[in-house]
C-alpha cells in the first residue's frame, strides 16, 4: 500500500465503486418499463443509429489522411451492404478496401 492510504479507506473506495457501477447497470432495465411505450424513444430508436453513425463517419473523415480513398471505400461499403444486405461483409469489405488503398498508396510503414 502507498504511504497514507489505509487498507480501511481503499476497501470503502472499492465498495463504492462497486455500489455506483451496479447501480448504472441497473438502471436501464429498471427504466425499460417505465419508457416502453414512450414516443420519444421509440423516435430515438430510429433517428439516433443513423446521427450517430453520421457523426462517426464525419469525424472519421476530417483527419483523414486520403479523404478520396475514405470517401471510396464508404462508397463500397455501401454498396456490399446493399448488395448483399451483410452488414459484416460490408464492415470488413469496406475497410479492407481502405486499408488496400493506404497500403498501395504506401502510408503504412513510412
């Protein structure tokens, strides 16, 4: 133990942790009940995956080295989505799309 923590004091730290992270986990179980006809969730569960994602892919492509390339491979991520209608063919298609890219254009190890 460092000097100046006790073994009491690191126990309490301990339990209170423990204490705050199950009740979080509690809470949306807890909630579901209470909001399982609620109309703004039920319009969040539509709107929020598609902001979010939104949000990511902007992000993503900001500092993005080759935006073409990103923009290409977003492109060809959807499209195996579409084609497809596989989401993991797409994930992994598109990235490996981009990452082919990076690799051809010899970003990786320079």
């Amino acid at each position: 133990m460092p000097e100046g923590v006790r073994l009491s004091h690191a126990i309490a730290v301990v339990a209170l942790v423990g204490a705050v992270t199950l009740v979080l986990r509690a809470v949306p179980f807890v909630a579901a009940h209470a909001l399982k006809h609620s109309q703004i969730l039920s319009r969040a569960s539509v709107v929020l995956p598609l902001g979010v994602m939104t949000v990511l892919a902007v992000d993503g492509a900001v500092g993005m080295e080759h935006p073409v390339l990103g923009v290409f491979a977003g492109v060809c991520t959807v499209l195996l989505q579409w084609w497809r209608r596989s989401m993991m063919l797409a994930l992994v298609g598109g990235t490996g799309v981009y990452m082919a890219g990076v690799v051809a254009l010899g970003v990786v190890g320079s």
